[in-house]
C-alpha cells in the first residue's frame, strides 16, 4: 500500500470507520505481534500485549504525524506498551510477597463489605447486559468463560483477527460503561 493510500486508511480510522480501523489492524497485526514476540516469548502475553498496542493506536490515532512512518508509530506503542508490561509484572511479583496481610484481611472481610462487593459485581453484570449482544458474548466468553482468542473466534464464527478487534472494542465499551459508573480507579 502506497503512502497516500495508508494515510487516506488512517484518516478513515480516525473518523470510526470499523472496516477501515479492522483494516489497518490487520495491515500490521503481524510485525506488531512479531515485534511483542521476540520481547515476551509467550505467546498469550505477546497476544494479550498487541490487541493492547491496537487499542491504544486507535485511541490515538488524533496524535499521529504523518510526517513519520505509521509502522515506526505503531511499533513505540508497541514498545512502550512492553515496558508497561514488565513493569507491571515486576509490580506483580514485589506485591505478591509484599502484601500476604492483605491477602489475609481479603478473606477477612466483614459482613457490609462483602454485600458493598456483591452490589458491585451486580451493576457490573448490569452493565453488561445493557451493551450490544455482541459485545455481551465477547465479555461472557473471554471474561467469565475464560476461553482463548481462538476459542471465541471458532464458537462465534470469526476469524482470529475479527475476534481480537471485537474483544478490543467490548472492553473498550465496558470501561466507557464503568468510567460513567463511578468505577474508575480513585
């Protein structure tokens, strides 16, 4: 695809064109898995990090300079996004040996605190039933059934690709739904 052509996709994207957005995803699903891969060497992180990367290159799309290579673009978030990864993973690990008090007072929990989170999963699963039915099927398999990307792409009839862009975008629209709900991180 030529300069003029890429740039014309992009803009598309940018106007929330879905074809145009599912387009460009998998234009450079492949370097970007690629490139997550040699730095992760597992296969469902590499996965989990690159459909990241594509939900931060279509939420940012506003901020890129046609100046510079979009695959070179592509690819900082693509990094960037790793050393989060290995930062949270490092966070991850300290607090695991760190905070066994607070496992403990997890299972300690009182009567009201128990009934304030059993509320809290209730509006949640509310939310969830308010959104499109596709995105309900998305939540419910990869979220509360636990199956891989290519079980959901087999069970729903999609390609590998589709899935992830539909797995994208149901999370997307489900923190929207929980930032609206007073779920957001205090």
């Amino acid at each position: 695809m030529n300069e003029l052509s890429l740039i014309h996709l992009i803009q598309q994207a940018k106007a929330k064109d879905q074809k145009a957005q599912t387009r460009l995803i998998n234009m450079f699903w492949v370097d970007v898995f690629s490139f997550v891969m040699k730095k992760v060497q597992d296969n469902i992180v590499a996965d989990e990090i690159t459909v990241n990367v594509f939900s931060k290159v279509l939420t940012k799309l506003d901020l890129f300079d046609p100046n510079f290579q979009f695959k070179t673009w592509v690819l900082t978030i693509a990094q960037n996004t790793i050393i989060d990864h290995w930062r949270k993973k490092n966070r991850d690990a300290e607090d695991v040996t760190g905070n066994l008090e607070e496992v403990r007072n997890l299972f300690a929990k009182s009567p009201e605190e128990l009934l304030i989170s059993e509320e809290e999963n209730a509006k949640i699963l509310q939310m969830v039933a308010s959104m499109d039915v596709h995105y309900q099927d998305i939540i419910r398999l990869r979220f509360f059934e636990e199956k891989s990307i290519k079980e959901i792409a087999e069970e729903l009839n999609l390609s590998i690709a589709n899935a992830k862009v539909r797995i994208m975008r149901a999370k997307k629209v489900l923190a929207e739904l929980l930032k609206n709900n007073d779920f957001d991180n205090e």
